[in-house]
C-alpha cells in the first residue's frame, strides 16, 4: 500500500491485519490512518 503523509510517500507491505494495522514480514505491526492510503496492491 501506499501512503501520502506529510513527510513524504511511504510505501508498506504486509499482512493487513485491521483496517488500521499491518504486520510486515518482520513481524513488526505497523499503524497507519486509512485516509492517507493513496492506492491498494495485492501481491
């Protein structure tokens, strides 16, 4: 997925676990606000 924020875009990919979280490959648990989600990619 990618996000727009204001520091710049940020790309994540993972597992989404809720519509607010994704566990990335690392495990790690990644928090994000879905109205900065700019596109979805299944892969």
């Amino acid at each position: 997925m990618r996000l727009h924020e204001p520091s710049g875009p940020t790309e994540l990919v993972g597992v989404l676990e809720t519509l607010t979280t994704i566990r990335k490959r690392t495990g790690e648990i990644v928090y994000f606000d879905p109205q900065h989600v700019v596109t979805w990619r299944i892969v």
